[in-house]
C-alpha cells in the first residue's frame, strides 16, 4: 500500500505542475476605442496677443493725399506696441468619432470653448515738423488698439495609439474664432504758414483734424477670425463607456483688425463613448 500512497502522491505532484498558470487579465486587449464619443471638460489658458502693423497703415491712411503724408512717413511715428497676455480658467464640449485599426486609433474631432480673453493698449505720439512748402505743423496721434475672443472652436483629426485601456495622442486641424476689435488712430493737426497770396502768417486746425473729429479705424463685435490648432494627450478608460481626458492644446488665430492671438491651454475632460 506505501507505493501506492507514493504513487498517488506523485500523481497529484504532477497534476498541480501540469495545471497552465495564466497571467492576471485587466481587460485591457479587449477594450474597444471605436465609436461616437461626446464630453466636456475645464482648463487654464494663456492668450498672447500681439498687435500687428495695422496701426502704422491707418495713420499713412488718415493723412493721404496732403502734403504732410507725402513728405512724412507717419505710419513711422507709431511704435510697435508690447504683446499682452491675459489668463484663465476655461470650459468647453466636445464632440468625436474614433476608428480602430489594430492598436492605431484615427478618428476627427470638434470642440467650442467659451473664452473671454483679452487685451487693450494705447500710445500717444506728437511731433513738429516741416514740409517744402515752409509750413509746419504740429501732430498730434492717440492710438488705441485692443481685442477679445469670446470663444472659438476647432475641427481636429487625431491620431492615437490603444495601449488597452489608455491611448495617448496627437491631434492636428484648424479653427475659427469670434472676436470684438477695436483698432482707431485719434489725430490733430496745428498748421503755421504763410499764405501764397497775401504774404500773411496763417495758424489754425486743418480741417478733419480737430480736437472733436472722430478717429480713423474701427470698433467691431463678432469678427471671425480663422487659424490652426494642436495638440497631445492621453485618454484613460475607465469603463467601457467612460473616459477621462488630459490634454495640451495650442490654437494660432490669424492678424485680425491689426491683432494676432495665440491660445495655449492645459485642460482636462470627461466623456460618455457609444
């Protein structure tokens, strides 16, 4: 009998070593990333904006056709003005539809952010100078050029990589934005001369250049300005139908009314799959 008890041992030896040790499964290769998703979510911005040459161009424009502005540059008299930054807290939705090839992930993106961002900056210049005809003149120039961005949206293909349950990410695209601009010249003119045919000194405002004329330029609300957009980031599953985000995005607007913007953003989001 003490074989037999040996043998039977030996038996249920064999039979635990030959038993197949699986690895531990999280689910992780059985995730599916395809399909209509839609979130939302909050981040913090930074808008740089950066006046352009529009300035330069209204003041050659508001002394065209006279003499002054044909013998003086005056769009020189304005200075390049500083870039301004202005921050905060921002909130947007998203809207997407994600394709699974393998492990690679293709799909198209849409997103609005509210915003609110914005700047102003202003400058004053006065010169006295002569022209050939012996009269000079004093010029006065008050500027004022200044931008928000309500909100904007982009449109944006991604390009991921499914590690299971997480993906990260790179997106590329273009984007539209609604601005309020403001971009105006105040200008006065004192001209001393001599009048060709009397001989007699003459001084006074010339006309269009008085204390209450109105500026050159314009005030506007709800332009649009178009430009692109992109980014990285990493989507984390939590269940089959819910995912956080983390993101850097950048959006570069194009020079409207004199104005260049550039939004760089940190944010994150939440978002139901189907």
């Amino acid at each position: 009998t003490l074989p037999q008890a040996a043998q039977g041992a030996d038996y249920l030896r064999g039979s635990q070593i030959e038993q197949p040790i699986e690895a531990p499964s999280f689910g992780a290769s059985t995730f599916d990333w395809s399909g209509f998703y839609f979130g939302g979510g909050a981040g913090l911005s930074d808008t740089r904006f950066k006046p352009g040459e529009g300035l330069q161009a209204l003041a050659n424009y508001a002394f065209r056709n006279t003499t002054l502005g044909a013998e003086h540059n005056l769009g020189a008299w304005v200075g390049n003005l500083p870039e301004k930054r202005d921050s905060g807290a921002q909130f947007f939705g998203l809207l997407g539809y994600n394709y699974l090839f393998d492990d690679v992930v293709l799909g198209f993106e849409l997103d609005y952010t509210r915003s609110g961002h914005s700047y102003g900056v202003s400058d004053y210049i006065s010169r006295r100078v002569t022209t050939s005809n012996g009269s000079l003149h004093d010029v006065e120039l008050t500027t004022n050029q200044g931008a928000k961005l309500n909100d904007y949206a982009t449109f944006r293909l991604r390009m991921g990589w499914a590690y299971g349950r997480i993906m990260p990410y790179a997106t590329i695209g273009g984007a539209v934005g609604r601005f309020n601009t403001t971009s105006t010249i105040k200008s006065t003119w004192y001209l001393y001369r001599t009048n060709p045919v009397t001989g007699a000194p003459e001084e006074g405002y010339v006309s269009g250049f008085e204390p209450n004329s109105p500026p050159v330029g314009s005030t506007k609300k709800n332009t649009y300005s178009f430009g692109l957009s992109a980014g990285a980031g990493v989507d984390w599953a939590l269940t089959d139908n819910l995912f956080l985000r983390a993101e850097y995005q950048i959006v570069r607007f194009a020079e409207i009314e004199g104005t260049t913007a550039t939004v760089n953003t940190g944010r994150v989001a939440a978002a139901l799959k189907f």
